[in-house]
C-alpha cells in the first residue's frame, strides 16, 4: 500500500469519527498492539505492519491539528476483561466498538 493510500484512508477514519479539525492543547491516543495476533484478534483483516502504518499516517494528521499523541497497547485480554465487567457477550461487532472507543481525545 502506498503512503498516499494510507493517509486518505486515516484522513476518512477522522472525518468518519468527528475528529475536530483543531486539536491544540490535546492528546489523541492511538490504539497499538504488541503482537501481530493481538492486531488479528481486534483487526481480522490488519496485518500489524498496516495498522502501523494507519497509526503512523493518523499521528501526522491530528500533529497536523495540534494535537500529541501517544500510544495505548491493547490486547485481547482488557477486551476479555472489559467483557466480564460489562456482561457482554463476544462477538466481531462488540470487539470492534470496543477497539475503536479506545482512540480517544483528551485535554
């Protein structure tokens, strides 16, 4: 995938969120994982050097707006726990609301 492909793509993932077009004094935090099975787990179709890459190309862009970023690793086992708390049910929808309320802004 080409540079130019992966900064549409995240420039759509913020306009599809409402990420505000003016970010100072804030902090974007983007979702990364410490394995590739992790990013499978959340992400089927996401190998762990693309969502990187998305990582990478969202992080330019809220910097663009102001923002700083920082990491978060999450990893199947907060989803499994959050489960347990809320008494929810696995399933692909629910892992992936739940991976995206994880990229959060925050002053």
């Amino acid at each position: 995938m080409k540079w130019n492909d992966v900064s549409a793509f995240a420039a759509r993932w913020a306009d599809q969120r409402g990420l505000p077009a003016q970010l100072k004094g804030q902090w974007l935090e983007l979702v990364d994982f410490d394995t590739e099975e992790d990013c499978r787990f959340f992400y089927p179709e996401r190998d762990l050097l693309s969502h990187r890459a998305f990582l990478n190309a969202l992080a330019r862009l809220a910097q663009g707006r102001g923002a700083r970023t920082r990491h978060v690793r999450i990893s199947p086992e907060h989803y499994r726990l959050w489960l347990d708390a809320e008494h929810h049910e696995d399933t692909r929808e629910r892992r992936s609301s739940f991976i995206e309320s994880r990229y959060r802004t925050m002053s």
